[in-house]
C-alpha cells in the first residue's frame, strides 16, 4: 500500500535536508532546543509539515511540534527487550525502582506550579511512594536518594525540568540541608509518556499495542512492515506473520524507506534490513571503536563463523527452528503482565484483550539456525583474552571474563545478530555479513592501546540501523 510515496514534494536539491530531519526524529526520543544538540530543533521544525504526513501515511505515528520541542508518539507492534533502553542513565536501564520513581514525580507536576523545590517534591513523593507495597522510600537509604536522583537527571536532561538554583548533590549529601529549586516544562512532561490507553485501567499490557494480535487488513500490515524496518536492525521473514512479510518483500515499500531516510534497503534470502553505512540512525554502531564490548563482539562473530565454516567442527553443531517473535511477545507480555497491580482497576472502564485474540497469531514459515553452546562461547573469550592479552580488553573487563562475554552478547542479541538460547546462543542469519571481521591497528591519535574493528575489503562496512 504505497499512497502517495515518501517525501512527495520535496525538491531533490532539498532531500538530503529532510532526510537529515527524518533521521533525528526517528532516532530521538525527544528533540528540544539543547536535545539532541543545537540546530537540531530548528532544522526539524523546518520540516514540520512534511513530516508529520509522510510519519503518519508510512507508519500511523503521530508528530507533536512546537516552537520549543517535537516528538514522535509511536504505535507499538510488540514489546521487546530494548525498549527499557529508552530509560537509563548513562547507559545504565533503570531498575524498578526508578522506573517507579519517575512515575510518580510526574504525577506531582500540577500545571499551577511553573516551580517546584526538591524538599517540597520529596515530601510530597514520599507519602506516595511508602503507600507501595515493596516501593517505598526512605531519605536515609543511599539507594533511594540516588534513584530519585537518577530520575530528576533524566527529567533535566530532556528539558522537562530546568534547575535553577542548589544541587541534587547537595540534597544527595545531606538531605537536612541540602536542596534544589526546579522550573517545570509542562509541556514536556505531557508529551514524555503518552500511553496509546490509561494504564490503571489495563488488565494486561497487551493494551498498549497497536493490535492484541489475529489477522490485519493489507493497510496495517504495510504499515507494521515499515515500523518493523526502522524500529529494528534487522527483520527475519521466519519471526513475523506471513502477511507482513509479504509486504517486506515489496520494492515500493523499500523505495519508500529509501527516499524517506536516505538509507539503503538491503533485502536477502532470511530478510531485510536498513544499511547504515554512515551510522546516522542508530543508536548501536557496529562495528567500530566502541570499546572493548564492541570489539569483544565482532571478534566473536568471527569465531563463530568460523565454527561453521570448518567441516569437522560444523559436524558438532546442532540446528535449531528458529524462534518467532510472537514466541518472545508472549513470553515477554506474560512477564509484565505477572507484575500488574490489580487493585483499584475500575473494570467497567478496563480494557481486556478480545477472547482468543493473540499477538502474532499467524504462523511464519520456519527457519534452522546454528546453536552455539556456552561452552563454546566461554572458551572463545578464553582464546581472544590469551590471544590479544587481558590488558587490552580495558581495566573494566581484564579480570572479567565473564562479564565481558555476557555484555557482548547482548550487544549482539540487540543487534539481531544473535538470540539467547537455552544451553547458548542461536546465530541468526545477519551475523554472517561480519564473518570477516579482523582487528584493525591501533588508533595512534589517542593511543590507548584500544584495537578497533574492520571489515575485509570484500564486505561492505555498514552499521546496522
């Protein structure tokens, strides 16, 4: 379902310009005056109009633009691991507790006040928080004080709340005599969490997806098609509904996504994916100089290949059906929905997923796909930490083995190169685009003994969007 195609209308002399604002809105969660750096808010805005129609017609987002801030409310198809990715400080997810604690800051933003203290937050948190079974908050608990901490960085850093006077340091240090004095941004504490439903009134988190599951019309289907292709590294054919799939394998759809962000669409065999080659879309790019995980996870995708290229060891390796993603969604929907508070549900108001309805209900055709055991995986970290030295792999990680490998792989499971298996990891079929993968000199502007990663001549090097 074509329409009217991407960018109708803009001057070729201009794509590469709304290309470049596509690119930042899709890949920011929010864009302000500072976020993601200055410039990016005007150029955006400029293109205000054109986006919000062409978000709208591809993928049934919605566009909110002003004058001090734009964001794309997105519709959901599926939950999945990332996601809590949006949540973090410094790369760190927030755990529960902050996930929480964020929450109910929010809702003590009342649009009378334009300022509020940290003091007064607290104590007017507090209560809220000590009414949660299991919660709670304690101002003589470290872990507390920094989780309130970590929550009001967040909120500063999108613009949401400015301070203009104390320390959250301070307040850190001596709750007695230390505190802060905050401007509120109403505006964008609205547009941080726009929920597609009330969350009091969910009976399970399949409520706030864009479909509880079963057939959809063509139109929809095109549209999940291109929301899988920008929201996800890579899609496989196997982990998605048969009519989805069909649509992925459409070149007017990939001629749509190419004009829109100015990226290639790369279709093979296994599936279909956006080519970073400069690394403008993502958030992960790989491979490259990013440090010692990132190096620990090319070079492991080369041991892996190699597994499979050498006959007497590929004769070890077991093959499995490869899992689809309405496996993981229920999975995943039945673990949020295990911790969902049914207390104070107004179930004349809840909303409840249709009787028999399923996410991913179709049945995608099937796929065999390498396991790697997690011997195997350890004993290749134990072959790069002998081969390069210890000592190259970063203070962090020399005496870690262990964590390095855990780190990588999920680095690599992120990136769709990989999937976390009982007993190891399933290769997915992307992975093989990296077989080549060597080490590359060390960067002598910065000497820090840090190896980067490059590809052979005979790969294209290209990030994953």
């Amino acid at each position: 379902m074509r329409g009217r195609g991407a960018a109708a209308g803009v001057l070729p002399s201009e794509l590469g310009s709304y290309q470049q604002a596509v690119r930042l809105a899709l890949t920011n969660d929010l864009i302000t005056s500072a976020r993601p750096r200055p410039g990016a808010l005007e150029q955006v805005l400029h293109w205000a109009d054109q986006l919000t129609r062409d978000l709208r017609e591809l993928f049934g987002y919605t566009v909110i633009a002003t004058t001090t801030q734009v964001r794309v409310v997105r519709r959901l198809d599926a939950f999945d691991e990332t996601q809590r990715l949006l949540f973090a400080k410094k790369g760190k997810p927030f755990d529960r507790r902050r996930l929480a604690y964020l929450c109910l800051v929010l809702a003590l933003f009342q649009r009378s006040r334009v300022e509020i203290s940290l003091a007064d937050l607290v104590r007017a948190f507090a209560p809220a928080a000590n009414t949660i079974e299991g919660l709670g908050f304690d101002p003589t608990v470290s872990a507390h004080k920094a989780a309130v901490v970590d929550c009001l960085d967040w909120l500063v850093e999108r613009g949401a709340l400015r301070l203009s006077d104390g320390s959250l340091d301070a307040w850190a240090h001596d709750t007695e005599r230390g505190d802060a004095l905050f401007d509120i941004d109403h505006d964008i504490c609205a547009v941080v969490f726009k929920p597609a439903r009330p969350v009091q009134h969910l009976t399970s988190a399949a409520g706030l997806l864009e479909s509880s599951g079963g057939r959809v019309r063509p139109e929809d289907a095109a549209r999940r098609a291109r929301r899988l292709l920008v929201e996800h590294p890579v899609v496989y054919f196997a982990q998605v509904d048969p009519e989805v799939a069909g649509f992925l394998r459409q070149p007017d759809l990939a001629a749509d996504l190419a004009r829109l962000t100015g990226l290639a669409v790369e279709c093979r065999a296994e599936g279909v994916m956006l080519a970073d080659a400069g690394g403008r879309f993502t958030d992960k790019p790989f491979p490259g100089r990013g440090g010692a995980v990132n190096r620990a996870a090319g070079l492991l995708l080369a041991k892996m290949a190699d597994l499979l290229e050498d006959p007497v060891e590929r004769s070890s390796v077991t093959f499995h059906d490869l899992p689809s993603d309405a496996d993981d969604q229920r999975d995943l929907l039945a673990r949020i929905d295990s911790a969902l508070p049914r207390a104070g549900v107004v179930r004349e108001l809840a909303w409840a997923p249709p009787p028999g309805a399923e996410p991913g209900a179709g049945i995608p055709p099937s796929a065999e796909v390498a396991l790697v055991e997690g011997a195997r995986l350890a004993a290749m970290v134990g072959e790069l930490y002998e081969e390069l030295g210890a000592a190259s792999f970063s203070s962090m990680w020399q005496h870690d083995p262990e964590g390095l490998l855990d780190a990588a792989v999920t680095l690599l499971t992120e990136l769709r190169l990989v999937r976390r298996h009982p007993g190891g990891v399933l290769l997915l079929p992307a992975f093989a685009r990296y077989r080549n993968i060597t080490l590359a000199l060390p960067d002598r502007r910065h000497n820090q003994g840090q190896l980067g990663l490059h590809l052979s001549p005979s790969l294209p090097e290209e990030s994953l969007s």
